[in-house]
C-alpha cells in the first residue's frame, strides 16, 4: 500500500459565499465544504476531516510553520513561539532536519519521494530562501527529481501542473494538461510507500484575490483530481489532500484566515485516519502510523 499526499498551499474551509470564495462561486466536487455544512458528498468515497491550522496559538496561521508541523508532526509555532511565514527559520529547519516524514520512513526500510520538479538553481538560493518541503525532503537520502531529465521524461511534475511556471522562466520543458500531470503523479506514487505533490497556486491566488485566476486554477485542479483518482488503487492506495492554513477560501482578503483546512482521504482504508487527525501536526504521525502498520 502507498499514500499519495497532495498538499494545496493556503485552501481552508470558508463561508457559502460566491462573492468572496471560489469554491462557492464556482461549485468544486471536490471541495463542497463551508463553514455551515451539515453533510457533505465527495467523489470516489472521499472522506473530510475538517482540521484546525493554528496549533493552539494566536494569530493567523502562516506557511512555514504549518508546513513544518505537515512534515515532521510537531506543533512548531507552539514550538518558535508564534507562527512565521514564507521559508523556514534556522529553528524550523532543525525541526525538519531531525524530525522529517521522509526522514522516519528512510528509518523503518520505506520508500518516499517528492514528486516536484526542480532545477540546478533553485539549490543556489540561501538557506533562508529554501521550502520547508525541500527541506524535509533533504533531511532523507531521498534523491530529489529535476527538470531534466526526470520531468521531461515523464518521472517528475511541476507544481502549476502544466510547466508553465518554467517555461516562462525560460527553461524548455513540455506543455502539459492536468490529466497528463496527474497520470505521471499516479506512477509515481505506485512505486514508493509515501509521496508528496506541493501544489502553492492555491495560496498565490488568495493574496492577490484574483477571483478570474481562481476559476481558471479551480477547473485545473478538478480535471487534475478527477484524473488522480481513477488512477489511483484505493482498494489498496490512499490519496491525502490538505493544506497548512486558509487563504484562498476568502478573496475579500490578501491575508491567510483562520479557517479550518479540509483534510480529504481517499481509499478502502479511510476510516483509519478519522479519529487520528484534528490539528494539521496530526498529518505526519496517522500517515506514518499507517505506512508502518504494513511493516
């Protein structure tokens, strides 16, 4: 069995509202959730576990700690004392250096692995300046995916799905559709215990509330979603999606929210992880738990 986790940067449960929230004013399967719901459907036997982003602290939860607390199960703002935004700190990175899920997996004999793609000068910027999926990722002896020759060929995918991103940077990479994208994420899945997707899209879009980018990102995330779980086994395999805090939930605002964050499972053996997830630090440790379960 295998979990595929696709982590939606900054997408949290909001308001049944068409004038603030896309997922109101463009009606999603996938992501049928507000605040007021009362019994929700999801496609493929989904199952939601409305999950709470802010780590018991205050104020409004940030990227680089909730991200930390989705990669190592720790409840790092509690940790550094407040949230923090953008790229980890020096006390962040040590969390993800020691504490990392590809770390632990690496541990127990498990297969993991980033399904991103990434070039030779991204790894030139400071430390400051580095993911904290990278990160984690680096904390294993797990070898990251690049521009060429894994996406090119078909063994690794970009975070905007299509290459875009890249191609507008001026690097030569292939156009590709949702559903292409997702196929390629699908086999990569199939050959590891554990694999991580960073979408961040989600969480652009909200701070620049562009409610016109958010439709055209939603309809990609739909056809790339739809695509996934048909290709998926969820007789054997799993599907995680969740997100580090609110943003695009709420484009009356450039700022995250507080909102709850939808985690979704899907899969014959959802039912394991609903009462083991309430906070997003919970993430790390039932998939952990699961993955080592078939040990």
């Amino acid at each position: 069995m295998s979990v595929l986790m696709i982590f939606l940067d900054g997408v949290g449960i909001g308001k049944n509202d068409p004038a603030s929230n896309p997922f109101s004013k463009f009606p999603s399967p996938f992501f049928p959730a507000f605040d007021d719901s009362k019994k929700i459907n999801l496609p493929e036997g989904g199952f939601l576990i409305p999950t709470d982003a802010t780590m018991g602290m205050p104020g409004i939860p940030q990227s680089a700690t909730g991200q930390t607390a989705l990669l190592t199960g720790l409840p790092s703002a509690q940790i550094i004392g407040r949230h923090h935004p953008g790229f980890p700190t020096a006390s962040l990175r040590k969390l993800l250096l020691t504490e990392s899920i590809f770390l632990q997996l690496e541990k127990i004999g498990k297969k993991a692995t980033f399904a991103n793609a990434f070039t030779a000068e991204y790894f030139e910027r400071r430390d400051r300046q580095i993911s904290a999926t990278t990160w984690a990722v680096k904390a294993s002896g797990f070898p990251f995916r690049w521009l060429d020759p894994d996406l090119i060929n078909g063994q690794a995918i970009s975070h905007d799905l299509s290459n875009q991103f890249l191609r507008d940077l001026g690097y030569e990479a292939p156009v590709r559709q949702p559903e292409e994208a997702a196929k390629i994420l699908a086999s990569i899945s199939k050959n590891v215990d554990y694999c991580l997707f960073e979408y961040f899209l989600t969480d652009m879009i909200g701070h620049s509330q562009d409610m016109r980018h958010a439709k055209i990102e939603l309809d990609k995330l739909n056809r790339f979603l739809n695509t996934i779980l048909n290709k998926i086994d969820l007789e054997k395999d799993i599907v995680l999606l969740t997100s580090d805090h609110g943003n695009f939930e709420n484009l009356s605002i450039a700022t995250h929210t507080r909102n709850q964050v939808p985690t979704i499972i899907w899969g014959d053996d959802n039912g394991y992880f609903e009462n083991k997830i309430t906070e997003i630090q919970d993430v790390p440790n039932a998939i952990f738990e699961y993955i080592q379960s078939d040990s």
